[in-house]
C-alpha cells in the first residue's frame, strides 16, 4: 500500500495521515516534518531551511527528493507507507512514479479555503513531541501538551504573511500535479470537510476499497 496525501495546508493531511499510519501499520513519512527537524541547529543548511519554511516557499525539488527517497529505501516502507506533503510539484510527481516508490494512489483531501484559514490560525504543536491539536481541542491556547506538558506553539509558517504565500505556492502547483495522477487513473478525490472522525472515515473506506 504506496499512498499519498495531497491538499491544502491545513486540509489536515498530517493528522489522517497519523491515523492511517497507526490503522494499516505502515510508517507515516512527512517531508515537512523532516524538514523541522533539520531546521534546528545553526548549521548553514539548518539556517536555510529555516528562512524558507518560515517564508512560506518549497525546498528546492533536488533536496526534497533526495530526502524523501532516502526515507523510502528504509527497510520500514517496504510494506508500504502513507506519504504525506511529497509529491507537491510536478517534477516531484514525475521523480516519484519513475523511482521503486511510485505511488498506487494520490489521495487529494480537498477543504473549504475559509476551513483552511480557520484551521491554520488555531493550530498549535508541542515544542517536544510534534503533536499537533486544532482549535477544538484546546480550550486555553496557553494549554501544556497533554502527552508530555511541554509547550504548545504556533508554527513559524502559521503566521498569516506566511500563510497567504502557501496557498498561492499550493495553487500555482495544484493542476499539474492533479492533471498527472488523474491521466495515470491514480488519483482519488476525498472530501476533507467536517470532523477528524468524518474524514477518517472517508479515507478507510476508500483505503480499504482499493489497497487492503
Ligand atoms: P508541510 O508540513 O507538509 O505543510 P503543509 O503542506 O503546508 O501542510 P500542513 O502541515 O500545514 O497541513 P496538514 O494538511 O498536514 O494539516 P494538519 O493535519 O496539520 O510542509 C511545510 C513546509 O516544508 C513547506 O511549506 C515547504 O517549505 C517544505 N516542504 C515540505 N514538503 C515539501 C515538498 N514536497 N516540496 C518542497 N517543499 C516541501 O491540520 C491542520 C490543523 O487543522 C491542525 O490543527 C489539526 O488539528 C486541524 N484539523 C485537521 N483536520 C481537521 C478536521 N477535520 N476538522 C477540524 N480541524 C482539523
Ligand atoms: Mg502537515
């Protein structure tokens, strides 16, 4: 089971992504997770990183690539996996299905925009353990996580300049990518609206229909 998970930001591909990971044991592997991650540290790359996350704009193709497929080989994905955040250009999506990892399934969770704005504004993620929570699960924005009582924060990229510069690069990238899954017969349209619980749903019966 080789799927993706394509969408917005916010459109909630890292929490289905999570589930899917813990329903159909395959790793969850989230290129813009590796990328926080080695944005700490005050090495050149880490500091580079940093500015073009913070700013809202993609890692050149070459480095994700790089470091995506470097993530697949693990003996982990062999299995399977969920893709979350790669491909999200169209050179990446053509990398992609040349390469041992092509994808059975591009899953696009498609959400409101005024959803999406709402979602992102309200987002906060532990400063420890990366867990995220929405809005609806935090009565006091000042909350401690719930897992290991750190700090929740708000995304550098969350930041509303940051943010509109998301969604134009998203747009701008969306056609081509949907255009070259959809000719292959291989992408799969999910509505993202409503509950966590909801769109679960939708993508287990989905997952389960094509690729269990
Ligand atoms: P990445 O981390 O992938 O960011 P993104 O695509 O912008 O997506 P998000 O993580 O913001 O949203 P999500 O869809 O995962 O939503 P979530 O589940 O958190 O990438 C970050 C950066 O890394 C990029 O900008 C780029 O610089 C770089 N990068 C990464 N991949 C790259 C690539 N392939 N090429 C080049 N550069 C790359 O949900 C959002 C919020 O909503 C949460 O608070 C959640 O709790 C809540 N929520 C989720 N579902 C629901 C629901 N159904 N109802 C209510 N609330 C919900
Ligand atoms: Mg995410």
């Amino acid at each position: 089971m080789r799927i993706g998970l394509f969408g917005l930001p916010g459109a909630g591909k890292g929490t289905q992504a999570e589930r899917i990971s813990k329903h159909w044991a395959i790793p969850h592997v989230s290129t813009g997770e590796m990328f926080r991650e080695l944005q700490t540290g005050t090495s050149e790359l880490a500091q580079e990183i940093r500015a073009i996350l913070a700013s809202g704009q993609l890692v050149s193709d070459e480095m994700v690539t790089k470091l995506a497929f470097d993530r697949l080989k693990r003996a982990d994905c062999q299995r399977g996996f969920v893709l979350d955040g790669y491909p999200r250009t169209l050179p990446q999506a053509e990398a992609l299905q040349q390469s041992p990892f092509a994808l059975d399934g591009l899953i696009c969770i498609e959400v409101d925009r005024s959803e999406i704005i709402d979602r992102l504004s309200g987002r906060r993620v532990c400063e420890r353990c990366n867990a995220v929570f929405g809005s609806e699960s935090l009565v006091n924005r000042e909350a401690t996580c719930p897992h290991d009582g750190s700090v929740l924060v708000q995304r550098a990229d969350d930041a509303p300049e940051a943010v509109k510069t998301r969604l134009g690069v998203f747009e701008k990238n969306f056609s081509p990518v949907v255009r070259f899954y959809e000719a292959m017969g291989r992408l799969f349209p999910v509505d993202g609206n409503g509950s966590v619980d909801a769109v679960s749903e939708r993508l287990c019966s989905l997952i389960g229909s094509k690729w269990a």
